[in-house]
C-alpha cells in the first residue's frame, strides 16, 4: 500500500484583513482619547450658574436705535 501525502501550495498570505481591522481599532482608540481629552478640558457645569450679557444702548444710525421697522431691500 502507498501513502500518499498531499501538500496543497501556498495560496498566498491575505493580511489585508488583519489590516483593516487594525486600523478601524486605530482610529477608534484615537476618536475616544480626543474626544476625552476634549470633555475633561472643558469648564465644570455650575448648577444655578448665570450667565449675564450687557448689551449697548443708544442710537445706531437706523432709526435711531428704537427699534423700528427694517429698511427695505434695495431694487
């Protein structure tokens, strides 16, 4: 009786795969460390906090700044 061994040729090494999968790993890992970076860089929520804006009053050269009615267009 013979013995027969088969050895199939290589079919080549397919690592794009590996690849890929490295690099959407990549890419997640440096998405989450900015997007951290940027929450633990941002100012602490102040619960009752207020926020007060001063705007100016006075005269603006439309109207006099009384709040009026808006030019028209131009034709």
């Amino acid at each position: 009786m013979a013995t027969i061994v088969n050895n199939p040729g290589s079919q080549g090494d397919n690592s794009s795969a590996g690849w890929a999968v490295a690099v959407i790993i990549l890419l997640v890992v440096v998405v989450a460390g900015i997007f951290w970076y940027t929450r633990s860089r941002a100012a602490p929520a102040s619960p009752g906090a207020t926020i007060q804006v001063n705007l100016p009053t006075g005269g603006d050269t439309n109207n006099g700044g009384t709040g009026g009615p808006a030019p028209a267009p131009a034709q």
